[in-house]
C-alpha cells in the first residue's frame, strides 16, 4: 500500500534526534537510509539501528552547506546503490540572539546550514531524480518561519526560505514525477526541551491546543505519508505538526 519496500533515502542531520526519528522510521517501512550528518559518530549509531532493523543504511560525514561535499554525499549514494527515491532534508542548527546583538557569524552560519544546505542537496539530487522520472523531496522547516520569534531573526528568515523554496521547486519539478513538500514542526520532545525548567515547560505547552509537545515520531509519520504512495498527490504543501500552534 505504501509502496516503499526497497527505496533509498538520504536524511541530512540523522545523526539525532528528528533526523534519525525520521531514518528509522523510514527504516521500518522498508527503506534503506543514507545516513548524513556533520558528526559521523552519531550518523554510525543510527545506521547500527538500520542494521539491527534489517535494513541498510549508509554513515556519510558532510557539512550541508558545502557544495561539493553535498555533491560528494549523493555520488557515494549512487555507487550504494541505483537510485535515489527519497530526499529528506532535516539538517539544521540555531544560533539565537536578539538582532542588535547578533553578529554576522551567528546569521550567516545558520542562513547556511538552514537554507543553503537545503538548496546544495536539493539541487544535487535532483539532477539524477529527473533522469529517472521519480523523485520525492521533504524538507524540514518551523513554526518559527511562519509566525516568528524573539531572538531567532535567523532560523526564522532560513525555515521561511524553506517554504518558499519548497512551493518554487515543487512547481519546477512536477512535471518529471518529482514532489516537493516541507514540514512545519511546533515544539517536539528533545533533549533540549528535555532541559528546561518545568515552568518554562508549562509555558510552552500552554500555546499548544493540543497541551502537550510533539515527538520526534509525529513528525517522520508524516514524512512516510508525504514520500509514500498516499501522498503522491501532494506537492508545493506546509504540514503543520505543532498540536495546533498555527493555524491557517
């Protein structure tokens, strides 16, 4: 039904936390995941649970917003195996600060990595997708590119930009059998999260409808709807998965 027995993936930043959720899950469905992630341990601990799953799965060492290195990352996916199906692009960092004192370091890292990134594999995979006539792309954004936040002008301008990429390469693409989506995550159960005083917990759930945090799960069950046979009607979409945070 899901018709994803057998298909390859590239997930950036599954090394932890969303990134491996969404390697995993994928995993279960039968998927063999390209693991990729700045931290090469970490991208190894999840392909060990691919493994122990009975899929495969691929450790691949990359700074996203490298251009080469994203090239490097989908031709090593091509010897692994023949095609790539699936492009999750998950990697992502924060850099928070109020605007007067946020330095040009601490905006240009994550406009890189959030945004650029998204673009370097994007463009790199899509090359070999529209050969093939296949392709279903998924890219990770943010409540806070909807709706904004104190102190996160650069995470909020680099998931923004993800939307609006997102609806301008899905209507490139269309045409070749590719989809192109973005998720639109609220606050999801991580160690961050995990960290934070109870009260600021409190305050946090309190903006949320539903009154509790999403996991990491709720937002990879999407992914498997987007890429899977049910979502191949769907492109140039924002999924809100934030228990009712935004609403439009």
């Amino acid at each position: 039904m899901l018709g994803l027995e057998g298909k390859t993936a590239i997930v950036t930043g599954a090394g932890r936390g969303i990134g491996r959720d969404i390697a995993l899950t994928l995993g279960e469905y039968g998927v063999d995941v390209a693991v990729v992630d700045v931290d090469i341990a970490g991208a190894g601990e999840t392909v060990s649970q691919l493994v122990g799953m009975g899929r495969a799965g691929l450790a691949l060492e990359c700074d996203v917003s490298d251009t080469g290195q994203a090239q490097r990352c989908i031709d090593e996916v091509l010897k692994w195996h023949d095609q790539i199906h699936i492009l999750v692009n998950n990697a992502g960092i924060t850099r928070d600060n109020l605007l007067l004192r946020m330095s040009e370091q601490e905006w240009r890292s994550v406009i890189d990595v959030n945004l650029t990134g998204t673009f370097n594999f994007t463009k790199a995979v899509s090359k070999h997708m529209i050969r093939k006539r296949y392709g279903r792309i998924v890219s990770i954004s943010s409540v806070i590119g909807l709706m904004g936040n104190a102190g996160q002008g650069n995470y909020a301008a680099s998931k923004a930009g993800i939307i609006g990429f997102t609806k301008a390469i899905a209507k490139e693409l269309a045409a070749r059998n590719i989809t192109v989506n973005a998720i639109a995550p609220g606050f999801i159960e991580t160690a961050m999260t995990a960290s934070l005083p109870e009260k600021r917990r409190e305050e946090m759930q309190g903006m949320i409808p539903l009154g509790m945090f999403g996991t990491g799960r709720d937002v990879s069950n999407i992914v498997v709807f987007l890429v899977s046979e049910l979502g191949g009607y769907v492109t140039g979409q924002v999924i809100h998965c934030d228990g009712g945070m935004v609403m439009s």
